[in-house]
C-alpha cells in the first residue's frame, strides 16, 4: 500500500517537472517570439522610412527635371523668336539694298560700275536667300508655321516653278526638263506656295551641282485613297552625287556633304532641311537615292486633297489638237521624250527625228501621201543652228506653209541683257532673235511645259485658219478612214468590246477576223496574213504581251505587221511594258472611233514607209479619262458619248445592250462567287472586264464601281466587299434602266 503511494507521488512529481520545464520553455519561446516581432516592426519602420526619403527625392529629381525641360523650351523658343525678328529685321535693309541697287542699274553706268553693281547685287541675293531659310527654318522650330491649303492648277504652277531656272540652266548648257503625267489631275488642294519652295530648293541645287548633262522634274500619282491624293515629285541631276556614308546628314541643320561644299557652291546649309520638314508638314517624306559622282534623285512625296473644279475649259480645244500630226525635230532625247507625251496625250500624231535630212524627207513623204504635217516643232538655239537652217530647207522643198514652232535655249543672251537683267520674257534671247529674222512668230523657251506648249498650239493653228479653229480629225462626227481596207485580226474576250470594234472597224470597210484569247490570236496569225492586228492585254489563256511576244518571234526577219493594244492602262510603265513586248501603238478603252482610226492610219502608213530610222514614233492615244479622280463618277449614262462613239446608229447601241444584259449578269456572278471563296484573282479579272463593258456603253458610275472591285482583286484583297458589291449590282441595274429608256425615247 505505501509502495502504491509512493509510486504514485513520484509520478505526480515527475509530472510537475515536466509541467514546470514545458512553461518555462513557453516563456521562453514567447519571450524570444516577442523580441523577433518587436525587431520587425523596427525593420518595417525603417523600411518605411526609406521608402518615404527615396520617394521624396525622387519627386524631387523629377521636378527639377521637368523644370530644366521647361528651361529648354523656353530657351528654344526664346532663340527661334530672336532668331525669327532679326531675320525680319534684317530683311527690311536688304530689300532696300536690292532695291536700290537695281535702280542705279537701270541709270547710264561705266561698264565697270554696272560689273560692280551686278556683284553686290548677286551677293545680296544670296544673303536674302541664307535669312528667308534661317526665317523658316525658325518658323519651323517654334512651331509657328503653318500651311495655307487652296486649289490650285498643278501643271501650270510647276511650269511657272521651273521656267524661273531657265536661263541658269542653259548658260551652263543643262537640258532642263519638266514631265507630269498624264493621270495627274488639272487642280488639286494644297499649299502651292510651300510646293514651289521644296522644288525651287531641289532644282536650284540641281542645277547647282550639274555641270554637264540634264537635270528633270517629273510628277505622277503615287496614291489615291477617296479625296486624298499623293503625288511624287522626283528631281533628278547628272552632277556630282552624294556618297551613300554622307546621304543622311545633307538632310540636317547646317550640314552638307563635304565641308568643301560651301566655299565650292555657297548654301547655307538649311534648304534641304526646310524641305524635308515641310514635305513632312504636307503628310509626305523627301527621299534620295545617289551615288557620287553618278547624279542624284530626291523624291519628294506630298499629300493634296481632289479639288471640286475640274480643267473642261479646254475640252473644245483639245478636239481641235486631235488627231493632227506633228513632226518633231530635236536631238535631245529627254525633251523629245516630253513633247511626245504630251501631243499623245492631247490625242496628236506625233513623229520624232533627230536630224534635219530625216525632218526633210518625212515632210516630203507626207505631202506625197497628201496627209501632210499640220504642225513642225523644230529645236534651235541660234541663227545658224541646224535647226533654224532646217526651216529654210523646208521652205524650199515644197513645205512654204508648214506652220513651224521653235524650242529655243535660253543659254545664249544677249550683251545688254546680261547687263540690265531685264526679266527673261521680255529679254533677247539669241534664239528669239533667230525667229524674228526667219518670220517666224510662235516659239517657246526651254523647257517646255505643258502649258506653254498647249497655248502655243492652239495660237498657231488659229494663226493658220484664218480666225476658224473648227479643223481637224475631231471635228467630224463621221470619221473618214485615211487607209485603204486593211484585214484585221481583233483578239478581244469580251463580247460587248468586240462589237463596238467589229462595228466600228467593219464602218471603214475593213475585214476583220475575231480571236477569243490569246492562244487563237497566236494561232489566227499563224495560218493566215493580216494588215494590222488590234490586240487586247488583258485575256483569258494567254495575255496580250505575251500573244505580242510570240507572234514577234514567228515573224522574226519576215514583213512587220504593225500591232496595236488595247488596254484600260493609260500608266506610263504599261506603255513601256507595251514597247517591249513589240507593240507599235496603244489605245485606251473605252474605244474612242477617231482615235482608233488615227492609230491605224498611223502605225500602217508607217510600216508602209519607214521615213523615220529613228524608233520613237508610235502613237499613244492616252486618254484623259483615266485620271485617277474622275470627273463625271456621277454620271450614269453618258449617253452623247455613246452615240457620238457608235457613229448615232441605235441598231449598234441595241445590239450592244443585248450582249450586255448576257455578259454582265455572268460577271456579277463570277464576282459573288470570288468574293464568297475568297479568290482574288478571278475578282480581278471578271472586274475588269465588267469595268470595260460598262465603259463602252457610257456607264460612268457602274464603270467606276467595277474599278474599285477590280482594285481590291488586284490587292489581293477580298473581305468586306459585300457593300460594295451590292453597289456595283445597283449601278448595273441603274444603268440597264437609262439605256431602256434611252432606247425607248429614240423608237
């Protein structure tokens, strides 16, 4: 019994050890817990306080960076508005320097003082020129400077823009040369002014940095998205170049190429600057492609917006030009190139040769075949040039009434002009000169513009009509084939073309034999001799270039049978790809009858007789209609157009309409179908020949629809379309309805 007690008591001590020891180890744990909690807060305080100080100077630095920014623009802006009223300021003496001294110019002066005068003249032009590029430059910098958009005539702006580096150019014996293309429209919106001092400033460097060879400005459609329309201007030397490693810092502030450059050429250092960011300011770009000693291109891209006025003023004017044939005698290739254009484009007959005895014997073969030359554009520069002794020989060789146009330079001038810089228009240009003592009246300063050479025709031919412009080959409602019966091979896929062709080629008295593709046109030819081959371009199986190519090789060392296109391209790369392929002529749809007939009587009386050795002499009748931005997109039914082009006869126009309502319901289809699958290049073929058939039957809206299908195909691109496609179906159904009813009045 005491050993069960004292077992248990031993237990119950040990239990109260263990008890003891386990609360101790708790307080001694909680203690070392507490101790490690109370380290944390400090360590989060501390933290926090850092965090705080770190914040703290940050926003600090932050504020002091923001106030140094703001201490940077304002010294910008401080500098551009000194550096903007001291230009202002020191133009006003400038001016009066330059005004003054051209007072004292035009006063009785010793040679010596007027040499001396002409210097400080030349030097304070100079200086005018570096402070208006510091103004805008300054302008530019503070912001200040804005664009004034108006409408404005392009062509004549640019003709103006150039004309003012004539008389540079050709003292240094540059050709100068200006080309818009065709498809550029008469007026657009933008800041003419602005324009004309990115160009002034490339060309005048241009001209600066070519001591040999030719320096061009050429202008064509980059782009057109709805109004918006971006042009490409590119201006193009033969000088001296710029290396690839010193193409980037020509365009910054002050720099040039070579640190030689400025005592060599004189500049500032600021032009092309300036242009490119006013290039930029237009929603374009300024690019340059050079290599030294290899010339030089600046491309400049500039967005303008359509303008609402369209250039029909000329219209009746251009009827008068059509048709005509013009000889062209000029040893420079590049003008010869311009001129060619546009006569082509106001729908002329141009024939360029490069030498008198081959002017002499065109002009003689065309009063043999009793179609002489209506107008003779000769190039001279001076009295006893080849040129002006070219227009006696044509006066002596049975040509008295030629009616003769001189291209003179303005290189050579005279003493007193040279002293007095009486303006070039109504100075005394040594060619001018040549002209008066020749008799003849009508001539235009190098280079020639589209302008200039426009007003200059349309003067000389009322000159020579006695008051009475109503002449030429589209003036005449019925036009009369000037060849005697031709057969003809006329490859054309779309039903509704080869009718109007049939018609109109079988009106002259032609035979005409039809090939569906290209593969029959190839084989047609092939088994059987043909006059003149009329060859669409774009055709199922085979292409028409590619049909060109082969009948090219089948005919290789036999007779040439003169080819012409017929194409909705009026671009200048396709009349190029046209050439290469072997086509001698080209006409744009729709078909126009007087242009198809002038295209005809051209390329077979020159396969007839070759009196031009040199190749340049097709005739490309490119249309004015293929503007990017069209004119009359509203228009419907062009009904006058359409009579005017099947000769009146409604017979022709039903028949038309019959091959119509069959042949466009199946393009609609192909078109619904390639939108559905997604085939890109089906949309653009059945577009296109939609787009043509339309065309010829005076539908202007449904042919403009048709394009932008087209357009999307060609950019592989066939999603979305589903509202543009319902559209293009309203219009056909539009049109349908006013050609019914056309044909209903006329019953």
């Amino acid at each position: 019994m005491t050993d069960t007690a004292d077992r248990a008591l031993r237990r119950a001590e040990r239990e109260r050890g263990a008890r003891k020891q386990a609360e101790r180890l708790l307080e001694e744990k909680s203690l070392e817990l507490y101790l490690a909690n109370a380290q944390l807060e400090k360590s989060h305080e501390e933290l926090e306080r850092r965090v705080r100080e770190r914040t703290h100077d940050l926003s600090v630095a932050t504020k002091m960076l923001r106030q140094a920014a703001d201490t940077a623009d304002a010294a910008n802006r401080a500098k551009s508005d000194f550096l903007a009223r001291m230009s202002h300021e020191i133009r006003t003496p400038m001016n009066g320097i330059i005004g003054m001294t051209e007072l004292v110019l035009e006063t009785q002066l010793e040679s010596i003082q007027n040499n001396y005068l002409g210097m400080v003249r030349s030097s304070a032009h100079t200086l005018l020129d570096i402070i208006n590029d510091i103004l805008d430059f300054s302008k530019i910098e503070a912001g200040k400077l804005e664009l004034c958009p108006e409408e404005f005539h392009i062509r004549d702006h640019l003709s103006a823009a150039v004309k003012t580096f004539a008389i540079r150019a050709h003292q240094k014996g540059l050709e100068l040369t200006c080309r818009v293309a065709p498809q550029v429209p008469a007026f657009v919106v933008g800041d003419a002014g602005r324009l004309s001092q990115i160009l002034i400033n490339l060309l005048g460097n241009a001209i600066k940095f070519t001591a040999e060879g030719t320096v061009s400005v050429e202008t064509r459609v980059e782009s057109i998205s709805g109004p918006d329309i971006c042009l490409r201007f590119v201006v193009s030397d033969t000088g001296i170049g710029i290396p690839p490693e010193k193409q980037k810092i020509v365009f910054q502030p002050f720099d040039q190429a070579d640190g030689t450059t400025t005592r060599n050429f004189g500049g500032s250092g600021l032009g092309l600057a300036i242009a490119r960011d006013l290039a930029r300011m237009m929603g374009g770009d300024i690019e340059l492609t050079s290599r030294a000693g290899g010339g030089s291109q600046f491309h400049v891209l500039a967005m303008f917006k359509a303008a609402q006025r369209h250039d029909r003023a000329g219209s009746k004017l251009l009827e008068i030009l059509r048709g005509l044939p013009v000889l062209i005698v000029d040893e420079s290739e590049s003008n010869c190139r311009v001129v060619h254009e546009m006569l082509t484009t106001w729908r002329m007959r141009p024939n360029i040769v490069r030498s008198p005895a081959a002017a002499v014997a065109a002009a003689k073969m065309a009063m043999e075949r009793t179609q002489p030359y209506r107008i003779c554009l000769v190039a001279g520069d001076e009295e006893d040039s080849p040129g002006f002794r070219l227009v006696e020989e044509l006066r002596q060789c049975g040509c008295p009434t030629l009616p003769i146009m001189m291209l003179v330079s303005a290189r050579r001038l005279s003493e007193e002009q040279q002293k007095s810089g009486i303006p070039l228009q109504s100075g005394s240009v040594a060619g001018i000169e040549a002209c008066r003592k020749n008799g003849l009246e009508h001539y235009i300063i190098k280079p020639v513009t589209h302008s200039d050479l426009f007003d200059l025709l349309v003067t000389s031919l009322a000159d020579t009509s006695d008051g009475d412009l109503q002449f030429g080959a589209g003036n005449s409602t019925s036009v009369k084939c000037r060849t005697r019966p031709l057969d003809i091979l006329l490859a054309e896929d779309n039903a509704v073309n080869q009718a109007l062709a049939l018609a109109l080629l079988e009106q002259q008295g032609h035979s005409v034999t039809v090939a569906e593709n290209g593969n029959e046109a190839v084989e047609l030819f092939q088994s059987q001799a043909f006059d003149l081959v009329l060859m669409d371009v774009q055709m199922p199986h085979k292409d028409g270039l590619t049909a060109t190519r082969e009948i090219r090789a089948f005919e290789s060392g036999q007779q040439h049978t003169p080819i012409i296109a017929l194409t909705a391209h009026a671009m200048q790369s396709y009349r190029e790809r046209c050439e290469e392929a072997g086509i001698d002529s080209y006409l744009t749809k729709p078909i126009d009858p007087k242009a198809l007939n002038s295209a005809i009587a051209d390329v077979v009386s020159n396969a007839a007789a070759d009196v031009n050795p040199e190749p340049e002499q097709s005739v490309a009748a490119a249309s004015e209609n293929t503007v990017g931005v069209p004119e009359v997109n509203e228009q419907v039914f062009a009904a006058d157009d359409v009579m005017a082009r099947i000769g009146g006869s409604v017979d022709l126009l039903k028949r038309l309409i019959t091959l119509f309502d069959q042949t466009g319901g199946q393009y609609l289809d192909q078109i619904d179908q390639a939108i559905a699958v997604g085939d890109a290049q089906t949309l653009t073929v059945a577009a296109h020949s939609l787009k043509g058939a339309a065309a010829n039957l005076g539908g202007i809206k449904a042919a403009e629809y048709a394009r932008l299908l087209e357009h999307s195909g060609r950019e592989n691109n066939t999603e979305g379309l589903g509202g543009l496609f319902a559209e293009t179906c309203t219009q056909i159904d539009n049109l349908k309805t006013e050609l019914q009813h056309f044909v209903n009045a006329q019953e």
